[in-house]
C-alpha cells in the first residue's frame, strides 16, 4: 500500500492526531525487512524485519505506548542465559513478543514454560506459524503465545525469568511493575535496551552492562550476585558478570556461574 493511501486510512481509522504521532514513528530508515538473520535461516523461520505498530491493526489502549516490533539479537540472549540459573524451576516471559523469537530462543532450553505476550494479533500470527515450524527442537513442555496487552496479562505462578526488549513505554511498563512486585515468587527481570531504570531504584541490580539490566524485582527465594561477582543475598545462586560472549545452542550451553 503506497504510503499517501496508507496515511488516508489511519486518518479515516484513528482521526488526525493518532496519525500524526503514527507517521513520525514511521519516519524510520531501518523499518523494512531486512536479509533473514542466521537463526530464521538455521530453523527456517521469519522473525527478521522491524515492524511498526501504524503498519498493524491493534486494538488496544496501549497501542500508542507501543514500540515497534524488532528482534533481539540471538547473541544477546545466548549472554544472558549464560548469566542466569539453571532453567528448570523458571517459567519464563516475553512481554512484547512479536514475532516469536524470543519465545523460540527460551523454548530450546528447559524452562517449566515459556509465554510470549503480544497484542498484534499480525504478528502473533507469524509468531504461531514460527512455533509450528520449530517445535521438533522445543525443550520446554510448555509453549504459549497469548495474544494479549501487557498489562492484562496474568503471570504464571513461581520462580519467573520476565524479558523485556523494550516493547512499550514507561506508562505500560510502570503497570505491569506494579503487579510483578507483588508476586511472592522469585522474580527476575531483564530488561535489554534499558531505558527506565528509575522504575526499579528499589531493586537489587543482577547485573548491568551499557544494553542490559537484570534485576530481581520480588520474591524472597533466591538471591543472586551483582555484576562486579558481589553477593546480593545471603544464599547465592550466583549470575556472575559476563566474561565474553559465546553463542549457546539448545543442546551444549555452558553457563558460567549458575546455582
Ligand atoms: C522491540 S519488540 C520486542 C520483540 C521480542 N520481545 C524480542 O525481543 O525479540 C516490541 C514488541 O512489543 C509489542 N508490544 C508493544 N506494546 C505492547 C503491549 N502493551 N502489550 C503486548 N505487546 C506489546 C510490539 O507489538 C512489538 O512486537
């Protein structure tokens, strides 16, 4: 659709101050799809491509607190696995999960479950069929996709690793924060492209580099080191700062410190 015809049909859809904020988010040189990445073509996948939300049809509050949609790099999320404790006892959560790889990434390792949250219902549906095409290589007995606002959406109970790429603005991100300090099971939050670290000034920070922040938000469980490798709680499932980077496959991670 050129983009004259597409404007006409966000100011006929969202009226003229919905779609003068959607145009300058599209104001972007990176927006289109771009080459498949290593890990889309290694499983036969489309999770590449930044997508802006004015280019979906979202019905949802949130909508213009949304970020677009763009995929974390694999090699980011293999570091930070690295970095956390074993899998096994965590569900684990990607708030804004786009099209899925995120999700994929985790199901190859053996959390107890692992969910997406996402309110395109375009890009869920990418994200299912990406699901579909992987689920010989998932190691997590239970994968979902919830087609949902961030701020609906009710956590699984217990120990919960939460992935947060920067999906939406702090307004949002404030709400879901407010529920995720509530919960009395350990709690890890990792935040990359980390923007509102104000939100969690009364957390313990795991670990923190220029990208990334992990921070325990609730729970009284575990405790876990700090960046420099200094013990923030009393018994320590130690995460220890990263030393290097080193991509992980599903079968053959090496963790660097873990419980
Ligand atoms: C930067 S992308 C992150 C994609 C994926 N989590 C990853 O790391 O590869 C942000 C995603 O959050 C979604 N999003 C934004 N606001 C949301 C909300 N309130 N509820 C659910 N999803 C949201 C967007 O549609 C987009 O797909």
């Amino acid at each position: 659709m050129s983009i004259v015809r597409k404007i006409g049909r966000s100011f006929r859809r969202d009226g003229l101050w919905r779609t003068l904020i959607l145009c300058t988010r599209n104001i972007h040189p990176a927006k289109r799809d771009v080459a498949p990445s290593d890990f889309d073509i290694r499983f036969g996948l489309h999770t590449e491509g930044r997508v802006e939300l004015g280019d979906l049809k979202i019905d949802s509050p949130s909508y213009l607190r949304g970020n677009a949609y763009a995929p974390t790099p694999p090699s980011v999320f293999d570091r930070m696995m690295m970095l956390l404790p074993a899998p096994e006892k965590y569900s684990f959560v990607d708030l804004g999960s786009g099209k899925g790889r995120v999700v994929l990434m985790a199901a190859l390792r053996p959390f107890k479950a692992v969910v997406g949250v996402e309110f395109s219902s375009e890009l869920s549906a990418v994200a299912e069929t990406n699901l579909v095409k992987f689920r010989p290589h998932v190691r997590s007995s239970d994968v979902r996709l919830v087609c949902n606002d961030a701020v609906l959406f009710n956590f699984p109970p217990g120990p919960l690793i939460v992935w947060f790429y920067h999906s939406f603005a702090k307004e949002v991100l404030a709400r879901v924060f407010e529920r995720l300090i509530q919960r009395q099971h350990e709690t890890i939050f990792i935040y990359y492209n980390a923007h509102y670290h104000e939100l969690f000034s009364e957390c313990d920070v795991l670990y923190s580099d220029k990208d990334i922040c992990i921070w325990k938000i609730a729970g009284t469980q575990s405790h876990l080191s700090s960046s420099n490798g200094t013990e923030v709680g009393d018994k320590v499932p130690a995460i220890t700062r990263l030393a290097g980077g080193g991509a992980a496959t599903e079968k053959h991670e090496t963790r660097k410190e873990i419980l």
